[in-house]
C-alpha cells in the first residue's frame, strides 16, 4: 500500500500550475470550543473553502471549515489497471 504523507497547508500548497485531485483534512467548527476533523476528496482550483479548494462533498455554508492538510492520492492497485 502506498503510504499517505500529509503536508500541513500552513508548509505549502499545491502547485497552481496544474489542475489535480488531493486528499484533504477538513477542520469543521463544531461548537465554540470543538472541532470535528473528515477526510474529503477536493480539486485545488476553486473557491468553495478557504478561496483554493472544491471538495467532493457539500459543507454547510453556515459552518466554519477550513482544510489543514492535504496529500497526492495514492496509485490504484496493480490489478485495477487496464491494458497491463
């Protein structure tokens, strides 16, 4: 298995110079002390969360989310490629 080596988006962020599928750490404000932390699937053009990412899934607009991390997805299996 391909290990997932996440890098804090406070380090760096993906390059702008290519349109690309990350793996992403969501931080969602749950109560006025608490966060709740998801795994998502997010593109690094757009402007749904912090003005940088469109993620896969819809967060409500009325809570506070931010992405931490985020990290290159991983190679499918030997076995699910075509024509190999």
């Amino acid at each position: 298995m391909s290990e997932i080596i996440w890098i804090p988006c406070e380090e760096r962020m993906p390059s702008d110079d290519i349109l690309d599928q990350f793996l992403v750490i969501v931080r969602e404000k749950w109560s006025d002390e608490d966060y709740i932390y998801h795994i998502d699937y997010a593109t690094n053009h757009g402007d749904y969360i912090d003005n940088y990412w469109d993620t896969y899934n819809d967060w409500n607009e009325a809570q506070e989310v931010h992405i931490t991390h985020w990290a290159e997805l991983p190679d499918i299996p030997d076995s699910l490629k075509v024509g190999e």
